[in-house]
C-alpha cells in the first residue's frame, strides 16, 4: 500500500467529478456532502470515459452512454446497464492536500 498526493482540497469542485492521475492510472475525485471519494473513472457497462460522459445526482453519478449509475461513496452500480461496481480507493486529507491509498 502506498499514498499517493493526487490534488489539493481546493481543487476539486463540490458535486462535481475532478480526473487526477493515481500513479500512472486516470481516476476520478468526487466531492460529495463535505467528504472526498475516489473511484475509477471508466465506466464497467462498455468501458465510456466518466471524466467525459457523466452527469451527477448527489452521491451518484450516470454514465451517458447509456444511463447507467454509480454511487460515488461505495463504487455500487445502482442503475443498468452496468453489473459491475467502479472499483473505490481510499482517500484521506492533511491540510489542503488530498491521498490516495493504492495497492
Ligand atoms: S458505457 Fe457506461 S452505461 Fe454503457
């Protein structure tokens, strides 16, 4: 397990999904109720790019490709078409700097 500093707090916007790189993987920050969640960012139904096809509902987020819905906290698929959950990371903050624990 390693942490890896991915952005600071201040960059990512509230309700909105912030693409940063974990090591050499693209992931996704999400800001959601005052926490931060981390999650992968391709979509498990036909591998769409969330960064570029998504629309946000709370804590969930749609994939516009073809309306499936993730929830950010859990990385639980919660609509169709997708079967299989985004995989989820934990995330922690020290002062305005943000960490993500990758294997
Ligand atoms: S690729 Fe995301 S719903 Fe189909």
């Amino acid at each position: 397990m390693a942490k890896v500093k991915v952005a600071k707090v201040s960059e990512v916007p509230e309700g909105e999904l912030k693409k940063v790189m974990v090591g050499k993987e693209p992931d996704a920050l999400f800001y959601v109720g005052g926490q931060i969640y981390a999650t992968t960012k391709i979509c498990t139904h036909a591998q769409c790019d969330l960064d570029q096809n998504h629309l946000m509902h709370g804590e969930e987020v749609e994939c516009t490709c073809h309306g499936s819905q993730f929830n950010v906290k859990t990385g639980k698929n919660t609509a169709p078409p997708a079967s299989e959950p985004l995989k989820t990371f934990d995330v922690s903050v020290e002062g305005d700097e943000v960490f993500v624990e990758v294997q």
